[in-house]
C-alpha cells in the first residue's frame, strides 16, 4: 500500500534521525513543514498538519499529527478532499530491523473523506503524484485499525444523488487465530449499516492460498451472506464461494441511495463459484432480480487447455432502458422495455469471440464476431445488424427530428463489417435499407473529428426522388426513381469529392473537387455540370414559378478563396438560349460585396428566365446584359439591359439598401413598340400603342422618389415626379403630373359593354331606393396627394380642357380639393369629400357649372335637344346605405336654363305609365306636336334631413305653357306631394287653350304616385303649402308676377 509505504519511510528516516540525535527536533515537532511539503509535493495536493506532526521512541515509535487537511482538486465542491481531527500511528521499534514491521495501531479521529467525480469521468482521487511508488516486497502487520466517528461521501454519476456514509465505528483487529476482523456500524443515506467479516488467516493473505471468508450485515431491510474459500488466488482451482442477498424492495433501496431507477420489485440475488467438475477449472452462475431487473450470468474457465479456455454467457432485462442507461451514465437508451443476452468465449491469439443482441421497444442490435484485446483492437472484425419497425421513431430518439414529412421512414435494416484500425474503423459492406431507399456505404472513417483518414465510398438509391429522404436536402424533386453515388475522402483542412453523380428524371448532376474546412470553407473547388431533357419535370424546385420547357445544360466551378466566393465560367442552356455569368462575392449574402459580369442571349426570353407567377409570356428574341458590383449595403449597375421583342429596359447607378436607402440614384430608361405585348406578360389587355418613358430613381430614408418622370403612349404625353414616403400602414404615395395630351380613349375602348343592364333595386319592401351598403373598403390600405393637371384630355367622346384635379388620400378619407375643367358642353368646379363617421359613409359635395349642355326635361346629359344650363350645388348626407344617406340628406340644387327643345315622341316611347299621363296632363301639345320648345328651366330644391322641398318652386315656360310646381318629397318614406299649375300663354288658339289643366297634383310615394287633376284646393294645399310655409304661391298674386314676367325662371331663381 502506498500510504503505508510512505509511512515505513517516514519511520525510517526518523529512525535514522534518531540515531543522530535529533529526537528532540521530532518530538517538538519541528519536522511539521518539511514532511508536509513532502507529502503535498508527493501528491500534488497541499497537505497541512495545522495541529503540529510530533515523533517519541522509545520501545514503540508514536507518530502524532493534529488537524489534518488535504486540499481538494480545483473543480471540487469544497476546499479539502480530507480532512481530519488526529491521527496516531503506532510501530512497534524493535520490529524495523526484522522480516515483519508490526503496526501496533492506527487511528484516525474525525476522519471526513469526501470522493467526488465529474460527468466527463474527472475524479478528485486521481492524483498527480511526483514519483511511482512500489510497496512489493514490504512485509506489515496491522494489529489494529480504527477509524471513530468516521464520514465518507460521494457524490457525481452514476449516483443520482450523494451517498453519505456515517460510520459510529469503522474497526479492523488481528484476532488471536492469526485471522483479519472487520466491523462496520453507522447509516448510509439514514439507512441503518452493519456489517462483520472475518478473512484470513494472515499468513494466507500474504502467500494468497488457502484463504477463507466468512461475512454477514445488512443495510436497511437488506441482508447479506457470504461463504467461500479458494486453494489459491492465482489459479483458483479449488474456489467456492456462496453469496446472498435479499431485501423486500429494491425500488425504495435504489432510491435511497441514489441508483438508477430499477423498477418495482424485490432484491433477490444469489451467486456461487465452485470447481468444475471432473476437470481443473471453475464454474461461476450468478441469478436473480433487483427491483423491475432480471438476469443470469454463467462463466467458465477451463485451465486443462492450453491457453486456458474462458466464457461468459449472460442475460440481464428491465422495464426501462432510458433510465437505467442515465443512471449509469452510458448516455442514451430507448425508453421501455429492454432485453440483453450474449457470450463471449476465448479464441486463438488474444481473441474473444462475441455474440450479443440488444432487443428495445425500437428493434434489435447484434454483434457477431472476433474482439481482440490489444492495443487498438487490431484484428477485430464484428459484424453488426440494426432493425426495427419505425426508423423515424428511432431517429428521433437519437435526437435527429429533420421535421414532417422529412426523412426516411418504416421498417429498416442496417448491416455493416466494422473492423477498428489505429485512429480510424473500416467499414465494408455497409447498407441501410428503409423501406425503397437504400445507402451502401465502403471504406473507413477517422475517430478524430476532421482528422485525415477519411475515406467511403457511397451509394444512395430509392424508387422516389420526392419522398422522404431526398427531401433531407431539396424538396420538389419529381417522383422518379434516383441514385447518387461517389466518393468522399478526408485531406488536410478539407474534404475531397470525386465522382459525386446524381441520376433522376433523365437528368444528371455531376460534382468534383474539395471542400474547405467549416466555418469558412475556404480552399472549396467544385466543378459542377448538370445536363437533362426536360427542365420542366423539376418545375416543383420553384413554386409559382415555370420553368423553361426542354433540354438544358449547365457548367461551372465555384471557389472559395479567402473571404470570397467565385463562380467562374457559369455556363447555361435552355430552349435554345444561352447564358454565361462571371461573380466573386463574398459570405453571407446578405453582407456579401462582389462583382458580376452577366450577359445571355437566345430566341426566347422564356427559355431561359423563370416565368413568374401571372407573366404570361416573357417575348422573342432577347438580349441581355449586366455588369456591375455589390457592395454591403447597395448594388453598383454599370450596366443592366435588357432588349427584347417586347421592348428595352435599360438600367445604370446605385440601388441601396437600408439604412443607406438615400445613396438610392438609378437612371431608368423604357421603351416599346406595343403596349399591348408588354400587357400579355402580366396577363392584362392593354391598347396596342407604342409606350416609352425615363426617369431618375432615388432614396432617402424610408422614402423614395421618381423624379425627371417623362414618357409618351397612345399619343399621350406625361411628365412629373411621384413619391413613396414611409412604411407600412403609414406609407403615402404622392403623385404629381403634368400633360398637354392625356388621350385615354384606346383604355376606354378596351371595356367590355354590359351585356344587359341590371334592374332597380327596390329592396324586399318595394321602395326604390336601395338598400345597398356603403362602405369605403376599396380607400384601404391607400394614402397619398395626387396633382394632375392637363391641357387636354379626351375621354370617349368628349374633350375636357385645362383638368386640374387636386386631392388627398388617408386613412379611408377621400378629400378632393378642387376639380374643374371646361369643354365644349360647359364648364365645372367642384369639391368632394368622403370620409367615416359614426353614422356611416359621410359624403359632401359642392361646387358650380356654367355652360352645361343638358336636356332640360327631365334633366339629363347633352345631346340634339340640350339646352345651356347654370347650376349650383351643395350636398351633405351621412349613412351605412343609399337609403340612410339619402334620409339624411342636407343641402341645395340650383339649376337654371333657357333653350332646348322636349323630344316629345322620343319621352312618351321611352316613358312608364305614371310619366306618360303626367306629361299629356301638364303638356296637351305633347301629343300633337314632335317637339316642344323650350323657353327657360329653372329647377330650385333645397334639402333639410332627408326631406327635399322646392325653394321656391320648379319652373318651366315652353312656347306654349308655363308651369310652375310645389312640393315637396320625404327621402325617409320615400312620400312625396306636388301641387302643379298650367297656363296657356297668349297666342295659344282657343281650343287647344281649354285642354290645358290648371291645377294638377302628384302623391303617393316615389314608387307608386299619383295623379290628381283639377282638384283646386288640394294644389294650393298639400305639398304646395308645406314648401311654402302654409301659403302655396299657386294661388297668390305671384302666380300672375312669375307669369307675366319676360322671363320667368329667373324670379323664383332671383328669390
């Protein structure tokens, strides 16, 4: 033993020290420092005797020493390994000069060991001593060992919580039979310990024959028994040993002491070695249960055969084998249920010959074959197998989730020759089969992590290249049949590929050359060559993308060299067209700075390029170029052309990314012949018109501009500047044009006629205003201003001069500050605003027309029969629908005319029975005559909640009548009530006179009214007096003032 060696030497140099007279130096304990430095370099640990080492000799040697510490590792939980209150070592002197050194006793009081150990396998008794210590030869008795009040603990894996062992006494006696006791009493983990033993005799521990053992204890409800002796411990041929213990739960007693979950169950084991026989060997059988644990072992040693023959046969099983793998520290096991049987028995040459199968809740795992035990295991050779029903489930266990529908999944079976060589393990005939997926795998794999020695040679195959394991690394490959194969070796600082072929869809990708070392991979040189007849079959590589159609080809290498990517000589064919594309950049993309140089040409645009999702058709022929740079934070166009059928864009400047959006200074320049093939790429119809325009794009902030904007199509011309400020819901596009000819006819020809017009909407309640909803829905999402201005502008058929429109956009409210414009049919000036509030759509409107050409009865659009009107107008009305609104309406419409003509013909054909009998009872000409000139119009309405009154009255004088009209109409009820009254005017021959109808009025409501004829006081009433405030002008002196004024309309107009 190496601390009592280190004692004897201490006693001896002592002894020495004695002879020469410095007893009194030892006694005083003035060798304190020196033998603790001693003994702190020897372990490599600082070892203090605070309490004084003091030495007396006489005819026993008495080695004293007082508070004891020995210092613990640096990661070690407390300052001290050990520590003690005092130890005293007793020799008897006289026996140092003989064959035999007798210890008459040691004891150690206090003694507090604390054993601890890191989950790498670090433990703080592994010390780092000075010098080999060897102790062969070195002849002690102990008489007694003593150890009072003693305290061990441990704590690290696999306990999963710290074992405490108090020991009340820890005692070892040399008995008068020459033979060792040893008795032990205290708690461990609060659990009741005893043990008594006694081996021997002395003697026999020393020659190692003819030992004996006898031993009995318990540790809670456990209990212990052991028998045995053995001839000779060197060739134990006649051993025998009987071992037993038994304990009512094992669950409770792993628990206790911190062990690995066992599962419920009692402790039963029982163990036995004895003689094999008929034959000079020994037979070991060990059975039994510990908790939820069930397992056998049977050896063998047959020392008749030459080298002795040798075997183990074993079964153990458990309900867990996650646990009980984390209990031991092994890392990882399934869950569940778990079985483990196996032998290993001697072979020729250092060879142990295995054959062992793990069962689990995930499938099975063997190992058959030859294991040496040498260095590196050189020659070992096993073969290995896996299986089970659910390779996902396994994988995931593993802890590889590659995500749904990702990976292989189902039955599987792997198989593999595995033969470990120095630094690295072959692996021969290696495959993985899931279900129509197979990997073959040949070669060997460096133990050391990105060492040399590296070098497989591989094969993957399956029946679906869009299935779960090619999805590993793309998705969207076609459902065909695949296989890639090639061969992977491992050099200095990189990894070499050769001959990596991918076959699927009469398609071939093929890469050669090495791989730079992560994180940066420099030193990568890959050549890449990829050919196929059908680019379309891989249209699922780039959703919402089409692909070009037919064959197709590409080249190129790709490099890495320092912190640059370069690709050089790309090469590309597809449909006929060819690309080609030169770049150095660097990684990440994002961050990357590089230059290009891209240039491709060919019959079809769609060839070649990517059709996006609703680009039709990208054009003919095509050419197109591209050099430039990337910084960090913007891209560098010297150049970007694009020419086609279709027409140029040409590009140059700096297009910058946030933060540095303002550095944003692009020259745009677009031209084509036909507008109409440029509205076949986006899939809209657009007007064959050649379309050019340029502008100057740039950036600042969050905000960017089109400045210098200027352009020509359909004969149209624009120029100007728009803006995008801001971002998100607070973005504001803000536009500012200016034209001389705005010709919008060719868009308007496009339209589609309604094929027929829809019918009223009366709602289910028979009125005629709707009950449509009104909302501001199509505003969402849209701010801005918009200033366009125009000399002219042609709209269908009419031509509007100087249009100046002028308004805002934000938050769903619509503010128009000015619109007007003039033309040959009047002019107009006008403002509107819509917004919300909280009784619906609020809509305001106002302005003033001169000039307009309308027909003057009833009120409508120019033509043949218009006459020239003023109008003024000011409404406000509020509501969810067309019914609300107009019950809230406010406001007034003045609209006074003179001239035009009645299409009488024309309005009786077009017109309902309501309207035919109104217009024959205030008109008798309009039956008798085409025609019916018109002297003046005035229409005078105001409007008060929904209510509609005249102000003061509707006036008509044709040469033939004059009539002027009362009333009123409730836009809520839809009721109305007007009082009408006829009168011939001179010249009017006798018998047509009396035809006229003096008095007429209308009621009813808007959907069914009325007519009343004649009825005198019923017209000056009614309706006619609610306009007038109870007294209807009908039948006061300024019936006869309006009547036979010169003109008229303009005396209601004038009040």
């Amino acid at each position: 033993m190496r601390t009592a060696a280190i004692a004897v030497v201490v006693v001896l140099v002592l002894a020495a020290s004695a002879l020469a007279g410095l007893w009194g130096v030892a006694a005083s304990g003035g060798l304190t420092g020196p033998v603790s430095s001693w003994l702190s370099a020897e372990l490599g640990r600082e070892f203090q005797a605070a309490g004084g080492l003091r030495i007396r000799a006489g005819r026993v040697i008495r080695i004293e020493a007082r508070d004891l510490r020995l210092g613990n590792t640096r990661w070690g939980s407390r300052p001290e390994m050990f520590r003690a209150a005092s130890a005293v070592l007793v020799i008897d002197t006289a026996s140092l000069l003989a064959p035999t050194i007798i210890v008459e006793q040691i004891v150690v009081e206090g003694a507090d060991l604390l054993l601890e150990r890191r989950a790498d396998g670090a433990a703080n008794w592994d010390f780092d001593l000075a010098t080999d210590s060897d102790s062969a030869g070195l002849d002690l008795r102990i008489r007694r060992l003593s150890l009072p009040q003693a305290r061990l603990r441990f704590q690290g894996p696999p306990l999963q919580r710290p074992l405490d062992l108090s020991l009340e006494r820890a005692e070892q006696l040399l008995a008068a039979d020459d033979s060792l006791r040893l008795a032990l009493q205290g708690k461990a983990n609060d659990m009741a310990l005893q043990l008594d033993a006694r081996f021997g005799p002395w003697a026999a521990l020393q020659s190692g024959r003819g030992l004996s053992l006898q031993a009995g204890g318990s540790l809670g409800d456990v209990t212990l028994v052991a028998e045995g002796h053995a001839d000779s411990l060197a060739q134990p041929m006649d051993a025998a040993l009987h071992l037993q213990v038994s304990g009512a739960d094992a669950s409770a007693l792993a628990a206790r002491l911190g062990l690995p979950a066992v599962g419920e169950g009692p402790v039963a084991l029982d163990a036995t070695l004895a003689p094999a026989p008929a034959a000079r060997g020994l037979r070991a059988a060990v059975a039994g249960r510990f908790g939820g644990l069930d397992g056998t072992l049977r050896a063998y040693l047959d020392a008749r055969a030459r080298p002795a023959r040798y075997g183990v046969q074993a079964r153990i099983a458990g309900p867990d084998a996650a646990a009980l793998a984390r209990g031991l520290g092994l890392g990882w096991a399934p869950r569940g249920r778990f079985a483990l049987r196996g032998t290993l028995d001697s072979g020729p040459a250092d060879t142990l010959v295995l054959d062992a199968t793990a069962s689990t809740t995930l499938g099975e795992l063997t190992a058959r074959g030859p294991l040496r035990i040498v260095a590196g295991l050189a020659g070992t050779r096993l073969r290995v197998t896996a299986s089970g029903a659910d390779f996902r489930a396994t994988a995931a266990s593993l802890g590889w989730t590659p995500g749904p529908g990702v990976g292989p999944a189902g039955r599987y079976r792997a198989e593999a020759d595995v033969t470990p060589r120095p630094g690295r393990v072959g692996i021969a005939d290696a495959r993985l089969s899931v279900g129509s997926e197979e990997l073959r795998l040949d070669g060997s794999i460096a133990l050391a992590r990105g060492a040399a020695g590296t070098d497989l040679r591989f094969e993957l195959k399956g029946s679906d290249a869009s299935g779960r394991v090619p999805r590993l690394l793309v998705t969207g490959l076609p459902a065909t049949p695949y296989r890639a194969q090639g061969r992977l070796r491992r050099a200095a600082s990189a990894t070499r590929i050769d001959g990596l072929r991918l076959s699927l869809a009469d398609a071939t990708l093929r890469v050669d050359g090495r791989v730079g070392d992560a994180p940066g991979f420099v030193g990568t040189r890959l050549d890449v060559a990829a050919s196929g007849s059908a680019l379309e079959r891989f249209a699922a590589l780039a959703p919402g993308v089409e692909l070009p159609r037919g064959a197709f080809s590409a080249t190129g290498r790709v490099e890495r060299e320092g912190s640059y990517v370069v690709l050089r000589g790309l090469q590309l064919a597809a449909g006929g067209a060819t690309a080609s594309l030169t770049a150095d950049f660097t990684l990440p993309l994002a961050a990357a700075s590089f230059g290009f140089d891209v240039a491709a040409r060919g019959p079809q645009l769609a060839a070649l390029l990517p059709q996006i999702a609703g680009i039709r058709d990208a054009g003919g022929n095509f050419v197109f170029q591209a050099q430039g740079a990337r910084a960090a934070d913007r891209w560098i166009f010297q150049r970007l052309q694009l020419q086609s059928d279709s027409g140029l864009l040409d590009l140059s400047g700096n297009l910058a990314f946030r933060p540095r959006f303002h550095t944003t200074a692009l020259s745009i320049q677009a031209r084509t012949a036909n507008l109409a093939a440029l509205g076949r790429l986006i899939g809209r119809e657009l007007p064959s018109q050649p379309l050019e325009f340029q502008a100057r794009f740039s950036g600042s902030g969050e905000d960017f501009e089109l400045e210098d904007l200027a352009g020509r199509f359909a004969g149209s011309d624009f120029r100007g500047r728009m803006g995008v400020r801001g971002s998100g819901e607070q973005r504001q596009v803000d536009a500012h044009i200016e034209s001389k000819l705005l010709d919008l006819r060719p868009f308007l020809r496009l339209a589609q006629p309604s094929a027929a017009v829809a019918p009223r909407d009366r709602g289910d309640d028979g009125r005629l205003i709707p009950a449509r909803r009104l909302d501001l829905d199509i505003l969402d999402g849209i701010s801005g201003q918009l200033d366009l201005r125009s000399q002219q502008l042609l709209l269908g058929d009419e031509a509007f001069r100087n249009l100046s429109v002028r308004g805002t956009l934000a938050h769903r409210h619509l503010q128009v500050d000015s619109l007007s414009f003039s033309s040959d049919d009047g002019n107009l000036t006008a403002r509107l605003d819509l917004a919300e509030d909280a009784r619906g759509v609020r809509i305001r409107a106002s302005g003033s027309a001169s000039n307009l050409a309308l027909v003057p009865v009833p009120p409508g659009l120019r033509g043949p029969h218009a006459g020239r009107f003023d109008a003024r107008f000011a409404l406000d009305g509020s509501g969810h629908d067309w019914r609300e609104l107009a019950g809230s309406l406010d406001g007034e419409l003045r609209l006074t005319g003179r001239g035009g003509r009645i299409a009488n013909s024309l309005l009786m054909t077009a017109a309902d029975d309501f309207l035919t009998r109104l217009l024959t009872a205030l008109n008798p000409m309009t039956t008798r005559q085409p025609e019916t000139a018109v002297v003046c119009t005035a229409y005078l309405l105001k409007a008060r909640d929904g209510v509609v009154t005249t102000d003061p009255a509707l006036q008509l004088r044709t040469a033939e009548l004059d009539i002027i009209s009362q009333g009123s109409v409730d836009l809520k009820s839809e009721k109305l009530d007007f009082g009408f009254r006829t009168a011939a005017r001179k010249g009017l021959g006798l018998g047509i006179a009396q035809l006229v109808n003096p008095y007429i009025r209308v009621t009813g409501t808007l959907h069914s009214p009325g007519i009343a004829i004649n009825p005198r006081s019923a017209v000056v009433g009614g309706g006619a007096a609610i306009a007038t405030g109870g007294l209807s002008i009908l039948a006061t002196t300024a019936w006869d003032r309006w009547v036979e004024a010169s003109d008229p309309c303009q005396v209601p107009a004038a009040q």
